[in-house]
C-alpha cells in the first residue's frame, strides 16, 4: 500500500518550527495499493485474487511505531480472478453478498513492534457484516524521500511503504457456509509501495490485472 503524506497549515508550520518527529498523516494512493488474496478451492488447488480498489490511511511517528494507527478499506466488489464466472460467484450471496456488503474493514487496535522494519498490527477487520479481531504481520520496506525523486517531479517527497498479510478462517464471517465443501482458509497480503504527495490532478495507474490460465479453477 502506497501512502502519501498530508500536511494542513497548522501542521506545516509546527514542522516547519521545530526538527523533533511528530505524527504525520499518509494517505493511500491507488496505482500503488494491492490487496491480494488466495484461498484452497476444496482442498484440491490454490486460487488467488486481488482486490483492484482500496484506500487508507496511516499515522505514524518514526519516534513512537507502537502507537502508529492505520485504517484501510477494500472495495468488496472490485474482486479481480481473472475468471469472470469466479468473480461472480465470489461477490454473491455464497460469498461476499457485496449488493449487501460492499466494504472490507480494517481498523488497527495497538502495534507491537517485532523487529527493526517490522511489526504486529492487531485491529478489528470487518467482513460480510462480521467483525473479527485479526492481527497483520507487517514489514516497512520504505519510509523518507522517493530514490526516484532526483528525477522525476512525480516521485518528489516522502513517502512510506510496507507489506502485510494475515490469515484467517471466511467461514468466521460468515462467508462460504452454503457451500459443502468450504474454503479452508484465506490468505490475504496488503502491498504499500512508497507514497509521495498526489495532488488531485494526480493520475494513479492501477495495478496490472492477471489472468488464470483456464475458467476451470471457477468454483
């Protein structure tokens, strides 16, 4: 997930005042979020998706990690398998039932920092109505100016990044129960690549869809 920073002008002249880290506010940008996630179809493969639309934000001071907050929220209809019959299946009411669910939830709770670039990031995620408590096992992969901002106006600015990802059971929020042989388990990863400021004229390319190989993985 790709974050870039948000000053208003009481908290640009207070950083402007003073050099000591403060709590700087990131917001997402698209073009460089991934939301990707696999699942056991019935025990015989693995199949995988990405949700191709999410946002969030992330306030964090370098000075204090552990009390970093992040909240991200994933567009349940914008599942992308690369099988058009499997998204379908996926966004009814055996799955997600996104006509009455549209939203995935995230909102962190406390994180405990496990090493020098990574941490555990426990909060309530919200599924198919269902609020469970799930705990990401996060890794920071980037945060301070863009090594491509020497060059390119784009990439000027701080930026931050990291990846996450989690396990959990869909059949705790309700999702898959019509179906007799259910989804053991969900992997989910969140991808932040390094955010910069994104003005509104901004245009941010979405990720590159992929493609299965055969419309036989369909569930």
């Amino acid at each position: 997930m790709l974050f870039s920073k948000l000053f208003n002008p009481t908290a640009t002249a207070i950083a402007l005042a003073t050099p000591v880290l403060a709590e700087v506010t990131y917001k997402t940008q698209q073009g460089h979020t991934e939301v990707r996630v696999k699942w056991s179809h019935a025990g015989v493969s693995m199949q995988h998706g990405e949700f191709t639309t999410a946002e969030g934000t992330l306030v964090l001071d370098e000075a204090n990690v552990e009390g970093a907050r992040l909240k991200a929220v994933v567009d349940a209809t914008s599942i992308h398998s690369g099988v058009a019959a499997l998204d379908d299946h996926i966004k009814n009411a055996d799955f997600l039932e996104v006509e009455t669910y549209p939203e995935i939830t995230f909102e962190s709770a406390s994180v405990t920092r496990t090493g020098d670039k990574t941490a555990d990031i426990a909060g309530n995620l919200t599924m198919h109505g269902v609020t469970k408590p799930v705990t990401l096992q996060a890794t920071l992969t980037h945060i301070g100016e863009h090594p491509l901002g020497q060059f390119l106006e784009y990439y000027k600015g701080d930026w931050a990044a990291f990846y996450a990802r989690t396990e959990i059971e869909p059949k705790d929020f309700g999702v898959g129960m019509t179906i007799p042989v259910g989804t053991r388990s969900s992997k989910s990863t969140l991808k932040c690549r390094p955010w910069n400021n994104c003005s509104p004229k901004t245009r941010c390319r979405l990720p590159r869809k992929k493609r299965h190989r055969s419309a036989r993985d369909c569930a």
